[in-house]
C-alpha cells in the first residue's frame, strides 16, 4: 500500500501541469484565504527523502514522452511563436537552475499532498509550514548551494559590482544576482496553493486573456501631450535592465515547446507538454476568426527556487540581474560579458556598418531574428530582446558607443590603466549615467510628488533593503508602458520635421532599418509624441506582435496569461495592500475608475476579485502623474528598494570606491540629450528629450553648453583637476 499515494500523486502532479480547466480540488478558494497557519506540523527526513524520491521518479518519466513530442511540437523558425521565444528564450543556468527548482517544487507538492492531507491541514496551511523548512541538509542539498555563496574578502572589497550582482549584500550574496526568484508582495493565488493557476471566485474559468483584451482594448490613437517616445523606450530599456522571464524548455532536452501549431491551431492533446499553457482565441474573435487562430503559444516561465531554499510553492526565475547596472548592455554573468567585450581595449565589440559602429552581428541571423537569409542583420548585446522594435535597439546601440566613447577617452587619460580597468570605470559610468538620467530625468514624469519624495529621501546604502525586483513590477507594473507605444514610428529630418514612417508590424526582431535611419530614428524618439497609458493600445501589439505572412500575436493577452502562471492575485488585493479600500462591486471602483472602464469590467469579469492585475491598472485613472494610484504604488516601491538595497548605487558614498565629489558633479550634468548628441550625428536636440519641443525646450546644437558634457578630467587621477 505504501505506493498507491505516490501514484495518486503522479496523476495529480501530472494535471497540475497540462490543464487549468479541471475544478479546483479545494473547499476553500486559494485567493480568498490571507493568514499565517495556526496548525503546525513537522516532516521527518525520511518523508522528505521519499517525496525527493518521488520527484526524481516523476521527472525521469517525462524522458519518454517530451522524446514522443519533440518533434511535432517544434518550433518552426519564422513563426510567432519563434519570435516569442526568442524574447523569452533561457540561458543555460536558467535552464539548469530551473530544472533544479522543478525537482523541488515537484517534492514539495508531494509532501503536501502524501503529508498535509494525514495531518487534515488544508494546502495553502500546508504550504506556509512547507516554507518554514529547507532543502538543505536532504539529499537535494546541492541545489542550495547558489545560495548559500560566501563572499570572499577581495569580493566584499571590490571596487567595481560584480557582472553576475553577486556580493552587492556582503551578508547575503545571492541578493540581486541573475537567475534568481522574483520577490513577492503577496502570497500568490493557485488552485492548489502550490502551481495550478486560479480560477474565478465563481469557481469557473477566468475569462479568456483574448477576450478581456479584444473587449477592453481600443487601437485608437491617443497621443500625450507633451511626453515623447524617449520616455517610453526609456522606460522599457529599464525594464530590460531590471527584469526578464525565460520560457521553460523541455525537462531532458534543450528543445523550445510548442503549444499550438504553425498555424495557430490547436495540438492534438497527446502531444501537449505540461508546461504548455496555451493562450485559447474565443470562436467569435472579430480579428483571428477570418485567420482560422485557435491559440496562442504561451509556456510557462521557468520555476526558480526559494531564496532561502525553502519548500513551497512555484517561484519564477528572473534572467536579469535586479539591479539598474546595465545588465541588458554587459549580460548577466560573467561568460556572456566576455563575449560581448573587447579584452584588448576594454571596449564592448562591435560590428562596423559603413563606416560607422553597430552592436555585433548574429552570424545565423534566422535563428535569432525575424530575416529572410543569415546574413541579414540581427544584433548581439547583453539581452535577447535587443532586436524586439528598432527604438530599443537604438537605445542599446547608443549605449554600447557610450561605453565605448568613454573607454577610448579614459585611455587616453590614463596611459597606464590595462585593459580591465579601462573596462570596469567606463562600466562604472554608464551604469552611473543610467541611474543618474533614470531617478532624476525620467521617473519624475512617471510618479507623483508623494512617491518621488519617498524615492529621492535617501542617497545611502541600507543593508536591510532587499532590492529583489517584484514579480507584480515585473508581470505587471512596468508593463503597463507598452501601452505607450504608437502604431506608427515617425523618422525624422536634420530640420526635427518627419520625412517618411514605418509599420511597427514590419520591423519586430527585424532591426535591419537602423543601419540606414539610426539618426532619424533617434529624433523621432526626441520628437514623436508617446501615447498615454491606458486601453489605447497599438493594433500592431494586440493584433499583429512578431506577425508573418499568416498571423501574429497579442501582446496584451499575453500579460495577463503571464500573471495568471505566476500566481499574481487580483488587482483588489493590491488596492487593498496599497491603501485603497477593498471593493465588493464593480460599481465600488468608481474612486479610481470611469463609468465607461467598470462597465467593461463587468462585461468580461465575473467578479471584482478576478480583474487582473495589469488590466485594473491600466484601467485606473491617473493621480498627478503617469499611473492611477495601485501602479504607482507597486513602482515607486521597486524604485525605492532598486535605490536603498544596492551598495553600488553611484549616489553612495560608503561603497568601497565611491565617486567624488568632483566626479559626482559630472555625472550629474548628464542628460538623455546628452547621450544622443555624444553618439550619433543629429547635430541637434531639445535639452529635455522626454518633452516635445515647445518654446521652454527648444532644440538647441549639440554643442551648445546648455546641453552640459561630463568632463573626464575628473578621472584622470594624476590631473590637476582631480586632485583640486
């Protein structure tokens, strides 16, 4: 009899993975239930052992089955689906870690399912007293061990943050490193505590990402009134920065999952992969019904394992470093640094286009861009999504000459530095710059006063401060950006006057056009205006995301199915966590909503506890800013700990090379517009590129000193200038 629980499991653990369309097999809905257990519990070591055991089984059968399907699912180059991937693609300590977190979270659902179910606890009890216990010292040890790094003297001491954001927290080393979890304002809301995404408080389905999106969402224009498309990419060039997910692969194969066919059809359930959770298109869809499109190809993210290497529920792994230091231009450990770098010159490598210097080139370019042949143009750097619309990767490419200028200069100053150096302090000043045009040109558009208070109160390091981006920032409150982006991208003349546009459809993860428009692409960053946040999405997102010559994507549908795998509760938990009184009707939300907004709400959602987070969000009205008052909440609240929690920060004056005051007084002349002149040839700009051009913010020659340049005197350590 010992086994018979063991394969009830395996049937359970299996349903857990492919479908979100059984009854949850709970009396007590998991997102209705927000409390610490009162019912304690210990597990031996050899129940943990057995579970362990078990776990290792489960994921050794799937060998057969991912071997059956690996085939038919795969993904065929050029689709959407395989630019999707691309975007999401994981790197292989991504894939090895996560597959170590899988193994973990599998032996936790069986402990709580072979133990908790004896005990009579309830799973989301059982899932609190599982996260009071660790992995370590059980034979699944080793993968703790990440976690449990030491830094060493020299690394508590050096100068430069590491690539990797390892030993930023002496205390705690794993803190901010790539390939690490999310953190978490709330516990998340599975069927079973554990993974299987929610359901309704109805208990029925939650309705279709593509039909809240097809329903809430309008393609019209709605310009801002004064914010340019530089905010907008800026913005999501920090996000880059700061977060990005990695699709699961399959478990014994470095293969990509497919969940839907070439055609957006529907696989035969035989060959659906448990980590598929496609995104289903309603029979009636205005838009896909005339295109024949079922679904969507939606793969889970990859599972990432508990800080504290702790038992628990299913974490998601964050490929970025979750720091602001420039992870999306120098990579996110070590190895990929070194392939981006010059080691001779301390530059970052590039790719030289007539005559001018470009991000390195991809060899095999219909591997990893949308291109007809491999010799086309598909860009390099230090994130997959470099290639994603041709605005970011202006933004990389103009940081990458940054770096690159500063290297060649800070040579030139310091005849005796080698390589290394030369690298680590012009890093060191981009990174420096990022921060500097982020928390005092950027964000300021962004937030409200009351926020931006709380943001810029404190310079210093705060070691209790875990800077551990936020899934919610991450799923959702950054994301609401994109709805900034317009469907048609301006470029512009010497004279800042458009001469001609592109589709935005053309040109996903087809970065050719910046070869030839680089300049004018970055005056239509500097002039066209972004559009407002909100339900006015690009059709070219919602409708047409990395389309080819049948179909594409829906950018929007894909954001709320990401919150739903990662476990995100409902948009009223989180006006409740951020001072807004919780609401039992859809009526209720008229203190942040339109009449207009709760009525779409009601028509999609069954409940106000469903709304999604991202769509609650975008929904709000705005408060002396950007953002209604949830979004600005759970923003400000990553910008604050992304501050206080980095030792590194350039602003601190305790790390263990700060900046001088001198130096300090540099940095904090650089601009945006500053970037843009010192790297490409536009001759002029307005001093504030987040604006439009008005009276107060005319454009001005690049060489005029209104637009202040960083004088590298400063660095220049046997200058007299240094040493006044």
């Amino acid at each position: 009899m010992k086994y018979i629980p063991h394969l009830c499991i395996l049937l359970g653990i299996f349903l857990v993975e492919v479908s979100t369309l059984l009854p949850s097999p709970l009396d007590d809905s998991p997102q209705m239930i927000e409390h610490q257990s009162k019912n304690i519990f210990k597990i031996n070591i050899d129940e943990i052992e057995d579970a362990i055991e078990f776990a290792s089984k489960y994921t050794g059968l799937m060998n057969r089955f991912e071997n059956t399907i690996k085939s038919p699912t795969r993904i065929v180059p050029g689709t959407p689906a395989h630019a999707s991937f691309l975007n999401l693609q994981p790197d292989q300590t991504a894939v090895d870690r996560g597959r170590q977190a899988r193994l973990a979270l599998k032996a936790s659902c069986q402990l709580a399912y072979s133990t908790c179910f004896k005990e009579h606890m309830n799973l989301i009890e059982c899932n609190e007293n599982l996260q009071q216990m660790s992995f370590h010292n059980t034979s699944l040890g080793f993968i703790c061990d990440h976690l449990d790094k030491k830094c060493s003297p020299e690394e508590e001491l050096n100068s430069y943050r590491s690539i990797d954001g390892t030993c930023n927290h002496i205390d705690k080393a794993y803190l901010g490193e790539s390939y690490t979890a999310y953190t978490r304002f709330l516990n998340p809301h599975y069927i079973n505590a554990f993974e299987i995404p929610k359901r309704s408080v109805s208990k029925a389905m939650m309705p279709l990402p593509r039909k809240i999106s097809s329903t809430i969402v309008n393609n019209e224009n709605n310009p801002h009134e004064y914010l340019t498309s530089a905010f907008t990419q800026w913005g999501i060039f920090i996000e880059e920065d700061l977060s990005r997910f990695a699709s699961t692969i399959m478990i014994h194969y470095n293969e990509s999952i497919g969940c839907c066919d070439e055609d957006g059809l529907t696989f035969a359930p035989r060959y659906i992969h448990p980590s598929c959770m496609p995104i289903a298109v309603p029979l009636k869809d205005k838009f896909y019904k005339t295109k024949r499109v079922q679904c969507m190809n939606y793969v889970r993210s990859i599972t990432a394992l508990r800080p504290d290497c702790s038992m628990g529920h299913r974490e998601q792994m964050n490929q970025a470093t979750h720091y602001l230091d420039g992870s999306q231009i120098y990579g996110p450990s070590a190895e990929k640094s070194l392939h981006l770098r010059d080691i001779e010159s301390g530059k970052l490598k590039t790719s030289i286009i007539d005559n001018k210097p470009f991000l390195p080139l991809h060899t095999d370019a219909k591997q990893f861009c949308m291109v007809n042949s491999d010799t086309d143009v598909c860009f390099k750097s230090g994130d997959n999504r470099v290639n994603f619309i041709p605005q970011l990767t202006v933004m990389q490419t103009l940081w990458m000459r940054e770096h690159n200028r500063l290297a060649e200069e800070l040579t030139q100053l310091n005849e005796d530095w080698d390589a290394e150096t030369v690298f680590q302090e012009a890093r060191r000043i981009v990174i420096a710059e990022m921060q500097h045009i982020t928390y005092n040109e950027w964000i300021k558009y962004l937030l409200d006063t009351s926020n931006l208070n709380k943001i810029v109160k404190y310079d210093d390091f705060n070691k209790h401060i875990d800077p551990t981006v936020s899934n919610e920032f991450a799923t959702s409150g950054i994301r609401v950006l994109y709805a900034m982006i317009p469907n048609i991208i301006s470029l512009m003349d010497e004279n800042n006057m458009e001469n001609s546009t592109l589709r935005l459809l053309n040109h996903f993860n087809n970065p050719g056009i910046i070869v030839t428009h680089f300049d004018s692409l970055l005056r239509g960053l500097a002039n066209q205006r972004a559009q407002k946040i909100g339900v006015h999405y690009s059709m070219d997102l919602t409708n047409n995301l990395f389309a080819d010559a049948k179909f594409g994507y829906d950018l929007l549908s894909f954001d709320i199915q990401r919150g739903r795998d990662h476990g995100l509760p409902g948009y009223n938990f989180y006006r409740q966590l951020c001072g807004l009184p919780k609401v039992l009707e859809f009526k209720d939300l008229k203190d942040v909503m339109s009449k207009s907004a709760r009525l779409s709400l009601s028509l999609v959602y069954k409940h106000v506890d469903d709304i999604d987070l991202i769509i609650g969000g975008l929904l709000e009205k705005p408060v002396d800013s950007l953002l209604g008052p949830t979004m600005s909440c759970i923003i400000a609240d990553q910008f604050m700990r992304t501050k206080q929690g980095d030792r590194f920060f350039y602003t601190n004056t305790n790390q263990p090379k700060p900046f001088s005051e001198l130096q300090l007084n540099e940095i904090r002349k650089v601009t945006l517009a500053r970037i843009f002149c010192d790297n490409s040839d536009i001759g002029n700009i307005q001093r504030e590129v987040f604006k439009n051009i008005d009276d107060s913010n005319s454009p001005v020659s690049c060489t005029d000193d209104s637009i202040p340049k960083l004088n590298l005197m400063a660095w220049n350590y046997g200058s007299e200038m240094y040493l006044l």
